[in-house]
C-alpha cells in the first residue's frame, strides 16, 4: 500500500458514525469527469526549452530528420522530430508529451525493422507521434580505465572509427548505420561475438531516462534491475537512452576470410557448418548466407564469411573440419587487418573518412528497402530439416519485386554461452546460431510479397526451430513476441516495466 491510500484508511477512524451513515448512503454520481485537454501543442514552449532543434511540418528540415534507415517506411509523417542534445532535452520532452498527451516514438539508429521508431509509418501500429531522436549523441569518450561512453546516437562506424583509433575494441555488428544503443538494448549479435560475448556483455552503465523525467545512471549497484533489462531487453519500453558506458578491450588483428560454393553444395554446407560453427575455437565467428534473386544468374548463392583472432597461419587448420565435410569452395579467401580497418571493411567504408559513412546527405552510403524476421537456433537441422532451408531460400529468385533474398545464420557459442540465460535480458545463450530471413527491394515497391515471403520462410522452419526470436530482428506478426524474444526472462521484464513506466507512457507495440 502507498503512503497516499494508507493515510486515506487511517483517517477513516475520525468520521463517526454519522459520518459513517453517510458514507453507506447511496449516492448517484454523474460520470468521471474528463481532464480538459489543454489545447493544441504549444510547440514553441517546447522549441525555448531544450537545447536541441526541433522540427514540424513544413519546416525546411523535417523531411530529411523525419526519415529512417529503411526507405520502406518514408510515408511516416510524425507530429515533429525532437534532435536531443541532452538528457535535460529529454525530460523536458517527455513532460511536454504528457501535458499534451502526445504519443512519442524513440529513435537511435533509425533502423526499427516494424517501422516503429518512424513515428507514424502507414501499416505499423504506430500513431503519428512526436519523435525523440537521440542520432545528435554522437561522441565517443575513453576514459583512463578503457571504458568507452557513447551518445546514444553514435554509429557503429563512428564508434569502431574513434575507439580502433585509439587501439581499443569492442564487440559488434557489421552494419555502418546501425546505432549502438539499439544494438546494445536487444543483446548485440556481431562478428566477434564468440570472443567477446554480445555487445550487451561489455556494458557497465546507462543513462536512461524515465517516463516521470528522472535521469538514472543504471549500473550493476544503481538501478541494478533497470540495467539488466537495458543488457537484451530491446528498446523503446523503459525509457530513453542517453549514453552507455562499456568496458573495452586491446585491439586485436583480424583475420578476415571468406568462402562461397556452387548451389548444388549447399545441403552439405549447411550441414557441415551447423555442426562446425558453434562450437568452433571461440576466436572464431563465421556467418553461413543463402542468397538468391535477380543478380543471381546462376542460381543460389552459398557463402560463408568470418573472423579469426588467432595467428593468420592457423586459420587454415580451424576450417578444416568444415572444408573436409562440406568440399572444397569455389572460391577461398583470407586478408589480415587491424581491428579499425577490419570493421571498416565490414561497414563498407574502407578508405572513406568516418563522416562520410553514412546514407545522409555527401554520405558513400545509400538506404535500401528490407524486410526481414528471424529464428533462434538451438537445434541442429536434420536432413529433411536443411532441404527445407535450401528450398525456401532457392525459392526467394521467383519473389515479385525482390533484389536479394534468402538467409544468413550467425554463429552463437564461445563466450555468449558463458552466461546464463538469466544474466542478463536477452536469454538466448545456450543457442546454436541466430537467423535472419531477409529480402531486399526497390523503392517503392509492394512490400507484401516480401513480407510474405520471410514470414513464410519462417514459418517453414517453426517445426524445426519452434518460435524464439531476435528483438533486434523484430517482427510485428509474431504472435507471443515477449516469448519468443525473451523466453523466460519476460515475466521481469514486465515486471521492471511496471516499476519503470507505470502508467504505461511508452506505447511502443510489442511490449511487455
């Protein structure tokens, strides 16, 4: 009981009884009144207040801040789009969406797969909301210790570019434009994963704020339970993200190999490499592709790509064990790097300076429609099982409108099993590998058939691999998204939410 309802029953004692007579009457009250609504949004008030820009329709710059990293979900016309600079800009945010009663949307990276950080995109469940865009959070500080703080906004580019300058490393993903808040919030699978543990695994601390405006620093002593659920339990639910503080490695030299085989290999390959990959030397990540579309002329595609942090000489001995089950490749590749240029690659911004890797504005990159789902593996495919896989990505070359299609299986194991399931949010630590069902498509084209056909990969593969799922690969039409991303880890989470958010302010779909 709170202090407010307790004082209400200790008083009771002081009415008497005709007081108490009273209070038994009947009594017909009219219906409960309404709140006034205050008006239209006085944007200005909002505008003066923080230190950030503020954007609405019709201003020069709302229709570049406005868009995402997924041109799918370029319809979306948010009520405005706050650029924070601050966690103060923050608060001052989420107050003035409360006054007004404004639905928000939260966006680091821009890279929701739903569309929901879009604010209002047509067909994702989302109103047209004020948009709280933390992408002006962009630096990137080492302290004397090696931990990293990262603005909420930074790109994994920005982030691999400042701290592999500085002969540091971190563990995460291959994606230029991915932000390092959203890949930290739902776990972070990337191409070091197995020696490092997921991205979430280096996290020491965030500054997040809350639905009622507080600014906490969560840590492992301070709002220990609001930060377990930051370390995999997806965005957009607890509050906004201002900075993460990470603990940080010496730069390792990469190697960096690469493998492809002709389509009639791809049974073998898959069932070499489910048998292989997890449980490889956990130096050792590799990701397994199935591909197939217009560019491909002479059918499927079958590739297979890593990262080896071991001596350069014996890579050759880690992927013989592969080699000897699946044949010999097509084509076989290794080049060695340090760990900056490595991810540089990766990120597709070799040679390019850091503030040209980016599909802004005088950025080399450029946005690319998607749709996508996904799986967690904890089972190794029968044969019957990987006939299946081949036939549903060979399949993707007859989808209407797609480029590229098919699936890519990233290796788990190493250090992501070191955990258990229950150490932090994300659960998934004793699976084999990740899923990602994907295809991509011209703008402007029906996404329909694309969505239809990743969600019926899927789906063909449920009996082989039940229903667990990546939050960082969310898919609106999951029909019990908090267990398939969370398994048995939802039940706190929800109950953290309760805590953090009870009136439930964030409104973001698939919560918990």
């Amino acid at each position: 009981m709170n202090r407010v309802s307790r004082r209400a029953v200790l008083g009771a004692g002081a009415i008497g009884v005709a007081g108490l007579l009273a209070a038994c009457a009947p009594v017909h009250p009219g219906p409960t009144p309404t709140p006034t609504p205050p008006g239209p949004p006085a944007w200005s008030a909002l505008k003066s207040a923080v230190g950030g820009s503020l954007a609405l329709p019709g201003d020069a710059d709302y229709d570049t801040v406005r868009l995402t990293e997924n041109p799918r979900w370029d319809d979306a016309r948010p009520l405005a789009v706050l650029t924070v600079t601050s966690a103060s800009d923050v608060a001052a945010a989420l107050a003035f969406a409360k006054k007004y009663r404004l639905p928000v949307a939260l966006r680091s990276g821009g890279h929701s797969y739903p569309g929901y950080s879009a604010g209002g995109a047509a067909g994702t469940d989302v109103v047209p909301s004020l948009v709280i865009d933390t992408r002006g959070l962009t630096t990137v500080a080492l302290a004397a210790d090696n931990t990293a703080t990262i603005g909420a906004g930074a790109s994994l580019a920005q982030v691999y570019d400042s701290i592999g300058n500085a002969g540091r490393s971190l563990a995460g993903g291959s994606c230029a434009t991915v932000g390092m808040t959203g890949l930290t919030l739902g776990g972070g699978v990337g191409v070091l994963v197995r020696a490092y543990g997921l991205t979430c695994d280096s996290l020491t601390a965030v500054e997040i704020v809350t639905a009622d405006g507080t600014v906490h620093t969560a840590n492992a002593k301070s709002d220990a339970d609001l930060f377990w659920a930051c370390r995999g339990g997806g965005g957009g639910h607890l509050g906004v993200v201002t900075s993460l503080t990470f603990s940080t490695q010496p730069a390792p030299t990469v190697t960096m190999f690469s493998l492809s085989w002709p389509a009639s290999s791809a049974p073998a390959v898959v069932a070499a490499w489910q048998a292989w990959a997890p449980s490889a030397d956990p130096k050792l990540w590799s990701t397994l592709k199935l591909l197939n579309g217009a560019a491909y002329t002479t059918g499927l595609g079958v590739f297979l790509s890593g990262t080896w942090l071991g001596a350069a000489a014996d890579l050759a001995g880690q992927l013989a064990p592969l080699l000897a089950a699946a044949g010999q490749p097509s084509k076989n590749g290794s080049s060695q790097h340090n760990y900056h240029d490595a991810m540089m690659i990766y990120a597709g911004c070799s040679g390019v300076p850091v503030a040209r890797c980016t599909t802004a504005a005088g950025g080399s990159l450029t946005r690319e429609s998607f749709s996508a789902t996904s799986h967690i593996a904890y089972h190794p495919l029968d044969a019957a099982g990987i006939q299946t896989l081949v036939a549903q990505a060979t399949a993707a070359k007859g989808v209407a409108g797609i480029k590229e299609g098919g699936i890519s299986m990233d290796a788990l194991g190493g250090q992501v099993g070191a955990l258990s399931s229950d150490a932090t949010a994300f659960p998934h630590r004793s699976a084999l590998f990740s899923v990602q069902y994907t295809a991509t498509f011209p703008d402007g084209t029906n996404p329909a058939p694309l969505d239809t056909y990743v969600r019926g990969f899927r789906a063909a593969m449920v009996p082989e691999w039940g229903d667990g799922a990546y939050v960082n690969y969310a898919d609106a039409s999951l029909a019990d998204p908090a267990t398939s991303y969370f398994a048995g880890n939802a039940s706190r989470l929800a109950s953290i939410r309760k805590r953090y958010d009870p009136t439930g302010f964030f409104t973001q779909p698939q919560s918990y």
